[in-house]
C-alpha cells in the first residue's frame, strides 16, 4: 500500500494520508515544527505532498532534503504554489518566496556549478502553470504547458500582462 505524507496539511488533509503541521487547529496527524526535520525513517513514503505550503518555509533546500529523506526511490513529491504574479503570492504575510515554474530546476537539472545547494535529486515529471481565466479562454495555458520554450518566453516576457495563477509540480525522487 502506499503510504501518502501531507506536510503541511491544515485543515484540509488528503484522504488517506498521514498529516504533518505545526497547528494543532488542522486535520494533522503529526504535529511537529517539519519546516527543520521530519520525524520519520528514511525511505517511508510512496508519495508526498506540499500543498500551497513551500512558499512559506524559511529554507526550501532544506526542506525539500528532507522530503527526499523520508521518501522511497522512484516516490512522487507533488508541490503546489502561487505563481509569483498572482497576487495570491503577496496578500499573505506568511509568504516568504514568489516562485516561478523553473524556480526548482536546482533540483532535476543541477548545473555541476550548482550542485552545493540542492542536496537532493529529483526528476521532474510534469510542470502544469494555471493562469488566469481569460488567458486559459485564449489558449495561452495550453501553449505555456504543452511547450517549454513557450512557456520560458511567457515567463520572460509575457507574464505580468498574462498573469499566472499557481504552479504544480510534480517530481520524481531520485535516490
């Protein structure tokens, strides 16, 4: 059976799941300050979820250590967060990083020069950007994830007038 772990679950926990939070206040399972360590063994998990949590930690390399710690080989790491240009990414003062859909390429392509920061190894599966209702009507959406290169340009250059909505990855850990 694979076993899920929600880190940051609040009150909203994925069925099925073991939560982690630091809140009493939620569905969590566990409660413990994770954004340091997470108490459980290595290799633990099939499949592991951050879920509009990332954006919110002090350190994602040492968060994300971890969560390759206690995941199995091959287990996949779902992350979801604003897009650094939807507001959702400002209004809360909890937010410490605006991120964009390359924002954890340290972590699948790791450049050699690189290689001090990320102490994990993931592979990326999939990138889906939502974006905003109109630019979804328009097609923008589906050209920002069905071409990286589109959605690099969009990135670049087109972003702020056709403004994201959240960001999902999905990654492979790879041990």
């Amino acid at each position: 059976m694979l076993r899920v772990l929600d880190i940051g679950c609040g009150r909203k926990k994925f069925p099925g799941s073991i939560g982690i939070d630091m809140s009493a206040a939620g569905q969590a399972d566990v409660l413990c300050d994770w954004t340091k360590i997470l108490p459980f063994r290595d290799s633990s998990f099939g499949q592991v979820r951050l879920i509009h949590i990332i954006e919110e930690v002090d350190d994602i390399f040492r968060v994300l250590g971890e969560v390759h710690r206690v995941a199995k080989p091959g287990a996949m790491v779902t992350i979801v967060t604003p897009h650094y240009t939807d507001h959702a990414s400002y209004c809360s003062p909890a937010h410490r990083w605006h991120l964009s859909s390359f924002s954890l390429w340290f972590f699948s392509e790791k450049p050699a020069e690189y290689d001090y920061y990320a102490p994990a190894q993931y592979r990326e599966r999939r990138v889906h950007v939502e974006l905003l209702r109109i630019w979804r009507a328009f097609g923008f959406q589906f050209m920002v994830n069905r071409f990286r290169w589109f959605r690099k340009f969009w990135e670049y250059y087109l972003s702020f007038v056709i403004r994201g909505k959240t960001v999902e990855w999905n990654l492979e850990v790879v041990k």
